[in-house]
C-alpha cells in the first residue's frame, strides 16, 4: 500500500508540473507576437546618436597652438644659415674672379 501511495503522490507532482508547463507555453505563446514585433522594431530601427566633440576640438587647437608656438626656427640658427650662405656667395665670386 505504501508503493502505491508513493505512485499517487508522483502522479500528482507530474500532472501538477505539467499543468504549470502548459499554462507558461500558453503565456508564452500569447506574449511571443508582441516580443517578435518589438524585435523587428529594434532591429530596423536606425540609431540616433549625438556627441559632443567641442572640449574634443578645443583640445586639439590648444595643443596646434602650442606646437606653433615650440617649433620655432631660432634666431641665432637663421643668422648661421645667413652667414654661411653669405660667406658661399662670396668664395663663389671671388672663385670665378
């Protein structure tokens, strides 16, 4: 008698779950169009994005302004250059004199 009760307790716990497993394919089933829908929504929907780049290029001025301003040819280096071409001219002159 007692194989038997166990027997019937499991019948019950089986038919139970599969009541549960039929009432959530049902919910399932009902709430599977509004799912697909949304879905076909995300994905044919275009993304709209807004970024703001002006601390982005106010940085990239600050640092051309700076480089301008570093990579400046020195004065005693323009009048080497000065002197030297000077000098070439006259060892030219003097050479075809």
């Amino acid at each position: 008698m007692r194989k038997n009760l166990s027997q019937q307790k499991l019948l019950e716990i089986l038919t139970e779950e599969i009541e549960i497993l039929q009432q959530t394919s049902k919910n399932i089933k009902e709430v599977a169009p509004e799912i697909a829908r949304q879905l076909h929504i995300l994905k044919t929907t275009k993304l709209q994005y807004d970024i703001d780049t002006d601390k982005l290029e106010q940085l990239l001025e600050d640092h051309k302004r700076e480089l301008q301003r570093k990579v400046v040819v020195p004065k005693w280096f323009l009048l080497m250059i000065a002197v030297v071409i000077i000098w070439l001219l006259g060892q030219s002159i003097f050479n075809l004199l």
